[in-house]
C-alpha cells in the first residue's frame, strides 16, 4: 500500500515537472518566434531600403535616363559611335532620341581640338 502511494506521488512530481518544463518550453519557444520574427522583418526592412538605393542608382545610370535629358545615340550600321573618324562624308547613321529614332546622313565632320 504505501509503495502505491508513493507511486502515485512520483507520478504526481513527474507530472508537474513535466507540465511546468513544457510551460517553460513554450514560453522559450514564444519568445523565440518574437525574436525571429523581429529579425526577419528587420532584415527585409534593410533589403528593401538596399533594394530602393540600388533601383535609384540603376535609374540614374539607365541610357533611357540619358536620353530623356537630351543625350543621344547615334549608330553607324548597328555600331555606336563615338568618335567622328568611324564615319564618312555622306553616309547614312541613326540617332536614338528618347521618343523614338531618326535616320541622318553625314554632311559635316568636325573633330575636337584636343
């Protein structure tokens, strides 16, 4: 009889502890999904600012960009030009504007005086 009750009595310990160190566990694991959580928004908070800096530098260097602020590029048989000596006298050459394309012909060559 008494080793039933003490039986019974170790259960009960057991029992306890087990729900008190699963109470604790849950609590552990709560504030660990808070912290997670909290990392993980901190860290799509920094690739998205990351993200906006990186669009506006793309922006800013985007030929596109250049030509709607009066830039051109000017194209001798599909090649981009940039120098006066990769054309001749009366030839024919396309000149990409921002709205669209113009075909031109080579009337007047001028080089920089360097």
């Amino acid at each position: 009889q008494n080793r039933r009750i003490e039986y019974v009595q170790i259960r009960q310990r057991m029992g306890h502890l087990v729900a008190r160190r699963t109470q604790q566990m849950a609590l552990v694991l709560t504030q660990k999904q808070k912290e997670l959580f909290r990392l993980i928004q901190q860290r799509m908070a920094e690739s998205r600012q990351q993200l906006i800096r990186e669009a506006a530098m793309l922006d800013a260097y985007s030929p596109l960009k250049s030509l709607s602020r009066g830039y051109t590029l000017t194209y001798y048989e599909g090649h981009l030009l940039n120098s006066v000596d990769q054309v001749e006298l009366e030839q024919s050459i396309e000149v990409k504007l921002y709205d669209g394309m113009l075909m031109a012909q080579v009337t007047k060559k001028e080089k920089n005086h360097e």
